[in-house]
C-alpha cells in the first residue's frame, strides 16, 4: 500500500467502545445491514463465515481471440514497423480524438514520449524542472537525463500530489518545464498549476501516465499542458505491454514531438532529410494493434468501473467516519483504478484503519489500512547524486549551485517530519471493480458487516 501522510485531527476518547459500535449501526447505515446473511454477525477474523470466499483477481491483463488476430494480422503483413503500416498511426487519430486533443503521437513508452516532450520543449543543462518527489522514479529519469534539476516541491499530505500553493516559492529564473503527475487515476491540481503557469510564462508537460481517461471539468488530463503523457504499460488500465502517447494541440510542438519520436523526420513530408532533432522512440505495429484491441475493450471497462465505483463509493461514505477522498475540484473524474477513503478512527470507536482492514480482508475483499504516510519520495534515490557528481552536472552547474540544491531536498510532509494520526482505506480496484453487482454488493457487505460488529474489534 502506498504510505500516505493527512491533516492531524484531535483525539477525543470514547467512554465505551461498544456504545459507539451501537451508534455506528443506528447512525445512517441502517440499509447497508439489510442484506446480512443471518450467520454472518460473528466477524470472520474472530472465527465466522466471511462474507466472500472467491478471489476478486483474475490475470491481467485481459485478452482474447481479438487480440491474437490483431496480432497475427500484423505479423504476416510483414509491416512489423510503423513506417511501413497503418495500425500506429489510425490509432494516433482515434486516440487524440477520444482524448479531445489535436494531435497524438505514439511512441515506445511513457517514459519516452515525456522525455520527447522535454527535448522539443528545450530543456537542457542548466535548467530546472518543477516537479514532484512522490512519482515512479522514470519522472526524474528524464529530467536528469536532459542534465536538469529537478526542483521538487513538496506534496499536498491529503492527496499526495504535488501541492500547488508551494510552486511559486520554487520558481526561479532558470524554470523551464512545471511537470505535475497525476497519480493512480487521481488528479493533481491542474486548474491551479495552470493559473501558475500562465503567470509566469512556464511550459506545463503532464505526467498522466497512470491516469488515462480520468478528467476535470470535463477535460481529460493530459490535455492541460503544452503536452501531456500517458503510459499504456502493463500495469495500466489501457496497455500495450509498453508504449506511450503524448497529446497536444500546439501544431509546431507536435510535429517536433513527432519527429522526435521518428529520428527527427517530418511528419508532414514538407522537409526532406531529417530536418529535426530525433532519436528513435517508435511504437511497433505490434504493440498498435493490441493496442487498438484493448482500448475498444478499455472503453466499456472504463465504464463498468465508473459505475461500480461509484457506487461503492457512495455506499460506503454512508458509513459515519468513511469519506471519499479529496478531490481538487467538484467535477472530477477519478478511474477507479484505485479505490481510497479517508477514515476517521474518532468516529469508529478508535479501531485504527489498519485494524479495520485487516477485519474487511478476513471477510474477502483485499482492503488496505493504515496512517497517510508517503514513501521514500525521489529525492533520496541514489541516481539523483549520481547524476549531480557527473562531469556533465558539474559543467553545467557551478558548485555553489549544487550544494545549494543538495540542501534543498528537505521537504516536511514527504519526509514525515510532521506526523499526523489522519488514517485512510484503498484498495486496488483495476480488476475489482469490473465484477458484477453481486461484486460490488459483497465489498459494501463486508464493510457494514465490520462496521456493525466493530465494538468486537476495541
């Protein structure tokens, strides 16, 4: 489970555990007892019948005989490389249409396509790039690899984001690229990165590549910036094994993106030769062409699990002391790739969250629990001294400058200088939410179940 870090609350003690487990079953949750079985009060983890003995997982990713013909199809048109079929780039058009975006370049990888946009972007030694300590490590790979600073700036401690009111403090005159990251299904605070950066005149490229399809105001991430990345690694909720797109609407920047990508080729013909700088990012028709597959079958799994989730979500939060987790603006969109809630233990007769999920997992739903604690962060990975003692940091950057910024990396909610008592609930949800209503029906039962019999667990 991701550690995650909230805002402290007090402590108010309650005089009885089994009166507040009485009020908790007469408090609003009523009609999520209603369908118990009748031997199912005695809790699971003290020795009763769970709720749920079938597993919720099934292999991902999902395929089918779809697939293998899309495969197959491409391996005998012998036009294994995009430059001589179709599949990449009809699913270019298709992609950037879906997203609401002008244009849409594949390439090989997440990683690649927000490395592309940094290189057609310009930024080079000597610059800095705003971003985050709380991301997958590729974030920072492609800026340091560029011999940038990342510049971190540290996270909102109730949703692990990059926390918007702390950037102007890190802009300086060697900004380039603000770059938030938009994790697991869960935006960030574009609209107000947004304001920042028009402010000040910085580039905005999304990292997006966990969160396809989610949106706020009814734009999807990823089309905020000058450019925005998505990752249809296999771990994704749309996935080609590896692969990636970035999306823009700026023409310039994505024919640039586009020739990047192409060993710097035009992609409109008008130039001959390789006018543009490039290295070879290229998706393969391979990838494509499950590609194409999977996101007819991602399109109706986007929509079980908008349905499923939110009625959880909505079923669960009438439980007193499980709220839906933050949200920067009202209407957002999350995917419901994973599933949160905060969790007030003041509210639940103290039972702390880990103890709370220990008890739902015992009636078969896979729950996490515990304090909002962020992990080790980027910051402290030993690739970023690496890169700052190379000949090619220390020519771009003065020693003054480094050792500056080496001080810098202190950052109080990310580093758990601040602890706080404010709990949460997730789980996984990538496959647990394309079940069926039964489904669905055992997670929100084995949660009333919990909640009635929590005076057992004090």
């Amino acid at each position: 489970m991701k550690r995650l870090f909230l805002t402290r609350r007090s402590f108010v003690k309650r005089s009885s555990a089994g009166l507040a487990g009485a009020a908790l079953a007469t408090a609003g949750t009523s009609s999520l007892y209603a369908n118990l079985a009748r031997n199912a009060d005695k809790l699971a983890i003290l020795g009763g019948t769970p709720v749920r003995s079938k597993s919720f997982s099934q292999p991902w990713p999902i395929f089918d005989d779809n697939e293998e013909k899309a495969l197959l199809k491409a391996l005998r048109s012998r036009n294994w490389c995009c430059l001589r079929g179709d599949a990449v780039y009809d699913f270019q058009k298709t992609f950037a249409k879906a997203m609401g975006t002008r244009e849409c370049v594949l390439s090989n990888g997440g990683t690649t396509a927000l490395s592309a946009s940094l290189h057609v972007l310009g930024v080079g030694p000597g610059d800095e790039v705003i971003t985050t300590p709380n991301t997958f490590i590729a974030t920072i790979n492609v800026i340091t690899n560029m011999h940038a600073l990342p510049v971190f700036v540290d996270i909102d401690p109730d949703t692990g984001s990059m926390n918007a009111d702390l950037i102007e403090d890190a802009i300086t005159e060697h900004t380039k690229v603000i770059m938030p990251v938009h994790l697991a299904g869960f935006p960030a605070d574009i609209e107000k990165i947004m304001v920042i950066a028009n402010k000040h005149n910085i580039t905005v490229v999304e990292d997006a590549c966990q969160s396809v399809f989610a949106e706020v105001n009814g734009k999807k991430l990823g089309t905020f910036g000058t450019t925005g990345c998505i990752s249809f690694q296999e771990w994704k909720s749309l996935v080609s094994g590896e692969g990636g797109a970035l999306l823009g609407s700026d023409e310039d920047v994505m024919r640039r993106c586009a020739a990047f990508v192409n060993n710097g080729r035009d992609p409109k013909r008008q130039k001959r030769g390789y006018p543009y700088p490039g290295s070879n990012h290229r998706m393969t028709e391979f990838q494509a062409a499950v590609l194409t597959e999977q996101f007819k079958r991602f399109l109706k799994q986007d929509a079980l699990r908008q349905e499923n989730g939110k009625y959880v979500e909505k079923k669960l939060c009438e439980i007193p002391g499980l709220t839906p987790r933050k949200r920067y603006a009202v209407n957002t969109r999350i995917t419901y790739v994973e599933f949160e809630l905060d969790y007030d233990r003041e509210r639940l007769a103290n039972v702390s969250a880990s103890k709370f999920a220990e008890a739902v997992r015992a009636e078969g739903v896979p729950v996490s629990g515990g304090p909002r604690r962020y992990g080790r962060g980027c910051h402290r990975e030993g690739m970023l001294e690496e890169h700052l003692n190379s000949g090619a940091f220390r020519a771009a950057f003065s020693k003054a400058r480094l050792d500056k910024y080496r001080k810098s990396l202190r950052f109080p909610v990310m580093d758990d200088e601040t602890p706080s008592d404010k709990e949460m609930l997730s789980m996984d949800s990538k496959i647990a939410f394309l079940g069926s209503r039964k489904d669905t029906d055992d997670i929100v039962e084995a949660f009333a179940k919990v909640t009635k019999n929590i005076d057992k667990l004090t």
